[in-house]
C-alpha cells in the first residue's frame, strides 16, 4: 500500500500535484486562523458568520502570495532545507497583508479580532505549511532516496535525447534526476516530464541542494565546438561528467539511448575535428600493399586501425616487442576481413627489411618505430642512436632502393631545435628522410618521402595523461616538473588521421606539420583531470581537496615550451585546413652519409659522450 501510494503519486500530472497542494494549503491556512482564535480565547471557539469570513480570508490571501513565492514550483522531494526560509518569508508576508484586511474591517465596524490572534496564527502557519512539504519529503520520498543514495544526477539538454535518457534512468531506478540544464532561456523556470530546467548558471546551488556527484551531457546533435565549450564550462565543478554518444552514432546503432561514456580529456582540448578528406585517403590506402613498424605501438597501432578500415590490398605489421605484435595482429583480424601479415623484428635489422619490403611488394611505409621516452632515451643514448637514427637510415635506404613509392616518418615536435637524445635523433631521423626524398626526385623517380612532425597526442604509452590518472587511483599527488611548462596536444586518432592524409600530400623530402591548436599548461590538464575524476584539487585555498599536485623541477634536457617551427614564417598551407609544409629551406647542409659514418664509429666504440656530441652538433 505505501508503495503503491507513492507510485500514484509519481504518476500524477504535474498541474494535479500542484492542485492538491494548493488545496492541501488552504485548508491547513483556514484551521490555523480558527486555531488562533481557540488558543486566544481559551475554549472551543464557534465563530459567527463575520468571524467565519475573517478566517476564510487567511488563506484567500494566503494562496496567491505562496504562488509569487514559489511554494508550488518547488519539487517536493528535491525541497532544499532552506527553502523554510522562503516558506517564512511568504507566511509573514500572508499574515501581514491578511492583518491589514482585517483592521480595515475593524475600522468599518464589520468585526473586531484580539491582536495576539495575527502573531498566532504566523507560527501555526509556518510550522504547518513548511512542516508538511518536509514531512512529505521524509516519508513519500526518503526511502526511494535512500535506494539511489549517491547517484543524484542532472541531465545537461531538456531535448528530446536528454527526456529519453531521463526516462531511461527512471525505469532503471538507479539514479536519481535532480533536473535538467539547458541553455535555453524558454525552458528555464518550467518544467519537463515533472522534473524542472535549470539555467547553466545555477549549477552551483543545485550542486549545494540537490547533492549532486554527476553530471549527463546530453547534447548529441550539438556541433564540436559548442559541446567542447560546455564539457569546459563544467569541468571546473567538482563533479563526474559524462556524456551521451554523438547523434552519428546513435544513428548507426552503436549506442542506446540509455548507454553513456565518461567524458575523456580529449573533449577539454576546445580542437574542432575535421572529417578525413577522402580524396586524400583513398589513393593512398586503398588497393595498396602498406607497411607499419612499431605498428604495436600507441600511434602505430592507431595508424593499422585506420588504416585497416580503409581497405589495402595488404597490412604488413612490423614490430620488435612480441606480446604487442601479437594484441594488434589479433585485434586487427576480429575487426577487418583483410590480409595482415605479422613480422616480428627491428627496423635496424637491415637484410630483414630488405625481404620484408621486397617479398610483400610494399607500396607505401609508415615508419612509426622509435624509442620516444626522453628521460630513458637520455640516460641510453646509443641505444637511442642506434634505433632512431640507424633504424629510419635502413628503413628509409630499403625503402628507396625496394621503390616504395610512399615512405611516411612519424616525427615530433621535440626535433625542433632539440635539447635532448630523443629530440635530435628524431631531428637526424627527418634529416635522413629528406635526404633520400632529394635523390628520388634528383633522379626524376616517383618516390615520395615526407616526415610528419606533430607534439604530444593523449592516450600514447609516453603521454602524461595516463601517468596523472595513475597517480589520481593512489590518491596522489600528481607531479609536475614545473608549474608554467606547455605542451601541444592532439587526440591519437586525429594525429592518425593526419599523418595518412600528409603523406598523400607529398611532393618529396617534405616535413609536414600538424596544425595543434594552442600550448596547453600542464598544470591546467592536470587539474581538469582531477575535476574529471569527480575530485577537488588540494592547496593552499582549499586544503581539504582531495588530490595534490606537487611540483618536482625539471628533468635534465627538458624544455619548458615546445616548438613545431623552426621559423613561422617558412611554413606553407595546404590543401587541408590541419596539415602545413615546411620549405625546403628549414634546414641545413648536413651531409647523411659522413655524418652517420662518425656516428657508427661512436657507436662500435661504445662512445656516448662522443655520439652524443656528433649528434647534437649536426642535428640544428
């Protein structure tokens, strides 16, 4: 019976709560003002028909001031403990307004009422009107609060997706909808399927009353930038945000309208995505034999992922780490019904990639193997050499020689004017590529070497995002190395994409750089890591967050600032809006073959101090 009371209740129309409500009021109003009379007099007071009109005038003046207030706005069972202030406020206001009808019918000699009776009649007003909303709270709603205790949620878009999505969760009974937010100035105030709209701007106080923990974006019809903005926006609550999945894929199938994912820091970066051009794509994918080293990498294996969905003849996978040969190889074969031809080895094993390039007839290269770990690359510089520098030299020689007609060279932004091993081999690597680019086109074949230079992409194995989560999941502190360092940022999947549509664009020996948007502090993605988690960051100004972020100094041969140029002012644009070429001029006379010559000979003498000087007095 007690379920089924509060069912029927839940089911009722709004406008018919409201009634009840109202008339629930006027009732409870009238008896206080006879109340007061009985109280005042002492005994059973039987009031005459001029009395009886004074009495009904207490809620008749009453009803319409609670309205003004907002006493029947409010949803009951997410009624504030302050809203008894409110409740205060309109009761005196009533009682006030009721007092001067009353002494104007006094001074007309239509009746007279003792002065106490006002006084009264307030305080049994307030304890019963403001006493009822809360008991109803307590016994209808507190046992059904009680079952979804710590899931108090708000739905972001009072759309149509987000009224599903509301229902959805009501069905399930897991999670409590405090209401809606939306931006839209007609929605605010009213209400939808019962539950009430908020403005953006009151997050805060519904956070304060209604205890909310999360926060469903639920806004998929809404262009990037605008829903990149208000992901933002909210990250600075200490709240869990997620989010429905775009209107594409709910489209496609791929989601229900019920199913959401947890927002990701790749929705903070504020980038606009741009559609891969597949005027680009096609005639460098399609039909084509195409090679991958370090394909079980972070960004090789999203280079085989794309690359798998657009169709080769052929995907041969290069990889030196086994186990990671082995996860892509398998993932790659449940996803695509091509041809994958796993090879298990180095990029520096020379007569290897000879065979490899030669028996499978690869068309085109994509030369993502490297060690990319600067802290571990600086600490073993010949092995960083000897993979990065001699590892691209062989690939690239082969390549040239076998006649790949593309060879592509995943670079980055730590090449530019480098202060570390990482970033001056990877500077040699794209040096090399240049190089054999020039000797393809000096000798008019139809060779196209480029290298794609780009900064951090979040989610590889080398990014600091999966680090700060990790530290997050101990409990802290998250560590920087300085508090004003920068760096570009780029999703993985979008780096992927770009990296096969520059190489498209080639015209040989080119560098290409990947448009990234502005610096990010570190420190600022850290925090909005923290708030992503649903956390607070400890300091100063407020030492009771939960996460601290501690700064370390910097490691040895680290930049504060990152650069993609070595002058702004030689870079080209392209055909597409994300990719641009660096002139020919953005180099140096650096001759490859004497200059790896004295680095193999560093190199057979186990010299790293000597590599490294070679090494850094070339690579500028």
């Amino acid at each position: 019976m007690y379920r089924q009371s509060i069912e029927l209740l839940q089911a009722m129309p709004r406008a018919w709560k409201r009634a009840l409500l109202i008339a629930f009021d006027a009732l409870v109003l009238f008896l206080a003002a006879w109340l007061s009379y009985t109280f005042r007099l002492g005994y059973s007071f039987t009031p005459t028909w001029v009395q009886l009109a004074m009495i009904a005038g207490a809620p008749v003046v009453a009803i319409p001031i609670f309205v003004r207030f907002g006493l029947y706005r409010a949803v009951i069972r997410y009624l504030p403990d302050r809203a008894i202030w409110t409740v205060v406020k309109a009761m005196t206001m009533a009682t006030l307004v009721w007092v001067a009808i009353l002494f104007l019918a006094e001074m007309s000699r239509l009746g007279t009422m003792p002065r106490t009776v006002p006084l009264i009649y307030w305080a049994i007003g307030t304890a019963a009107v403001g006493g009822s909303r809360f008991m109803a709270k307590a016994i209808l709603w507190a046992p059904m609060h009680r079952s979804h205790k710590g899931r108090e949620v708000a739905i972001y878009g009072a759309g149509s997706a987000g009224t599903q999505l509301a229902a959805a969760l009501r069905a399930e009974g897991i999670q409590y909808v405090a209401g809606f937010i939306d931006d839209d100035k007609r929605l605010q105030g009213r209400d939808v399927q019962g539950i009430r709209v908020y403005g953006p701007q009151q997050i805060p106080s519904m956070i304060e009353n209604f205890d909310i923990k999360e926060i469903i974006v639920c806004l998929p019809s809404v262009d990037a930038p605008k829903r990149q903005q208000i992901i933002a926006d909210l990250s600075g609550y200490p709240l869990i945000i997620r989010t429905l999945p775009s209107i594409s894929d709910l489209a496609a199938g791929k989601y229900l309208i019920n199913q959401l994912r947890e927002i990701d820091i790749d929705d903070l970066l504020g980038r606009s995505s741009v559609p891969p051009d597949m005027g680009l794509v096609e005639p460098m994918i399609r039909d084509r034999v195409i090679l991958v080293s370090g394909a079980g990498g972070s960004i090789g294996s999203e280079l085989t992922r794309l690359i798998a969905k657009w169709r080769p003849s052929k995907l041969v996978l290069l990889e030196a780490n086994e186990f990671a040969l082995y996860q892509i190889d398998r993932q790659l074969r449940a996803i695509a019904d091509l041809s994958l031809v796993p090879v298990l080895g180095s990029v520096t094993d020379e007569p290897l990639i000879q065979r490899t390039l030669t028996e499978h007839k690869v068309a085109v290269v994509f030369h993502a193997a490297a060690h990319k770990h600067v802290p571990l690359v600086e600490e073993n510089p010949l092995e960083g050499i000897r993979n990065n520098v001699f590892g691209t030299s062989v690939i690239a020689r082969q390549s040239y020689e076998c006649g790949v007609q593309n060879f592509v060279l995943i670079s980055t932004d730590k090449a530019v004017r480098p202060s570390n091993v990482m970033g001056a081999t990877k500077r040699w690597a794209e040096l090399i590529v240049r190089h054999y680019g020039g000797l393809a086109e000096a000798k008019g074949q139809a060779m196209k070497f480029c290298a794609v230079r780009f900064g951090n992409v979040l989610g590889s194995n080398g990014s600091v995002v999966p680090l700060f989560k990790e530290q997050i999941a101990r409990g802290g502190p998250i560590t920087l190395t300085h508090s004003d360092m920068t760096r570009y940022f780029m999703s993985i999947h979008e780096a992927a994409e770009l990296i096969v549509q520059a190489g498209a664009l080639s015209e040989g020996g080119d560098i290409f750089l990947l448009e990234m948007g502005e610096p990010v502090r570190i420190r600022d993605l850290a925090e909005n890591i923290i708030r992503l988690a649903g956390l607070t960051v400890r300091s100063p100004g407020n030492p009771t967050g939960k996460i601290e972020i501690e700064v370390i100094g910097m490691r040895p041969a680290e930049k504060l600032h990152e650069e993609l140029f070595y002058d702004p002012h030689l870079v080209m644009k392209t055909r597409h809006s994300k990719i641009l070429r660096a002139k020919r001029s953005e180099g140096n006379s650096l001759d490859i073959e004497a200059g790896l010559a004295r680095l193999a000979e560093a190199l057979s003498r186990q010299d790293a101090a000597g590599a490294k000087a070679i090494l850094f007095e070339l690579a500028r």
